[in-house]
C-alpha cells in the first residue's frame, strides 16, 4: 500500500466509477465515500464513518444508510490505491 492519497485530477475524475473511494467535503467536513452511482457530474455514494480522521471518526450525519450525492467539485482525495483498487 502508498503512503500518500491520490489527489485529484480531471482524468482520474472522469474515469471514477461505482466501487471507487473518494473523500470529499461536506459542510466543512471530510468523508470517505464508496461510489455507488455516476450519472453525468453527479455522484451517490456510500459514506464510511470508519476510514473518517481525527474528530469525524465514526461521524456521519446522512441517515441511517449513509448515502449522500455530491458532485466532482467535492472531491478532495482518491482512495486509488488504499481503499480501491482499479
């Protein structure tokens, strides 16, 4: 396993697809999402509170089932590598 998350770029955006982990930001908060869904810039996910750091460990505030929609500009990180592996 690296080290590092991958940051990320136009490419590897558009080439993310369901089972693919991603952090993004939310209200001033970071979550690390299972991709479930793309469809056009549009994103549902999975939340893990699990792989979240520091004080949002085990946090998240989207329901019982975790699922949230964000969209490419939310994105902070890739968990290529880490979490995934594609």
């Amino acid at each position: 396993m690296c080290e590092e998350f991958v940051v990320p770029t136009t490419d590897l955006i558009a080439n993310l697809g369901p089972g693919c982990y991603v952090q993004i930001l939310d209200n001033n908060d970071l979550f690390w999402v299972e991709i479930e869904t793309v469809c056009d810039s549009e994103y549902k996910g999975r939340v893990h509170p699990k792989l979240n750091t520091g004080l949002n460990t085990g946090y998240c505030p989207f329901g019982d089932d975790n699922l949230v929609l964000f969209c490419k500009e939310q994105i902070t990180l890739l968990g290529c590598d880490r979490f995934c592996f594609c």
